[in-house]
C-alpha cells in the first residue's frame, strides 16, 4: 500500500482537488486506488449539495495520472507531469448520486496502451464490490 504521501506530489491534482486517498496495488498495466472523499460537504465537485456519480470518471483519471506518474517515478521522473483528458467512452452509471453512500470507494484503471506522448485506460469505481461507474479514458500529455 502507498499513502498519499508517497505518491500526491507527483500528480498535478492538489489540496481538495486530489481525490484518491492511498494506493492499494500496482504494477506496470494496471493500479488499485481508494478514494473517501465522496461523502464530504466539502467534496470540490459537489452541486446542489449533491455528488453526481459522473463525477467519478475524475477518479479514474486521477488514478490514470497517479499510475503513469508512479511509471515515470520507476524511471527517475520526479516532476508531475502534465495531462489533458480528451476522450471519454462508454461510460457506464449504475447510479445516479454518490454522495450518501458510506465508506470508501475502489477506483480500478487499466492500462491499454500508453507512450510518451499519452495514454488510453479502462476504468471501473466501486463500492463494496458494486460497479458504479466504468468506462475508457484517454489522455495527452502536451509538449511544454
């Protein structure tokens, strides 16, 4: 398991806006977060006092940039690297609101293909073993 200490400085997402809490597992292709901020009145994505659940695919791209970023760690990379979400397909929500539901959430990502220049990774987030958001996402990561 890696705390947030190990890992958040290496992402760009920071303060309120990192939403993943501790890494779980990872190897070269794939990453097992945990996130617990779902349920907070301070949560930075909430509206109308509520957590949409579409609001997950922003875990499962923050999981995207903890496991590339923890790639290019392995690599002697210390800076966060800077990414562009610019796809998102087939999404999937098996709910409509997440901001009531206790404990925490599993944010699964897989990756499918990556090289310097992007990437493209499944994602699944659950809770207690219930899918309730999946999809793919793609990323750029622009030339400075």
């Amino acid at each position: 398991m890696l705390a947030k200490t190990d890992w958040a400085h290496l992402i760009p997402h920071q303060g309120a806006m990192c939403l993943l809490d501790a890494v779980l597992a990872w190897d070269a292709t794939s990453i097992h977060a945990t996130s617990r901020g779902h349920a907070s009145v301070d949560h930075p994505l909430r509206a109308q006092d509520r957590l949409h659940a579409v609001n997950l695919v922003e875990c499962g791209a923050q999981a995207m940039a903890v496991h590339s970023a923890l790639l290019t760690r392995d690599r002697g990379v210390l800076e966060p690297r800077r990414g562009r979400l610019v796809s998102v397909r087939d999404v999937t929500l098996t709910v409509e609101f997440v901001d009531e539901l206790d404990g925490h959430l599993d944010v699964h990502v897989q990756c499918l293909y990556a090289d310097d220049t992007g990437a493209q990774y499944a994602f699944r987030v659950e809770h207690r073993g219930h899918v309730l958001a999946s999809g793919r996402a793609a990323v750029i990561h622009p030339v400075a």
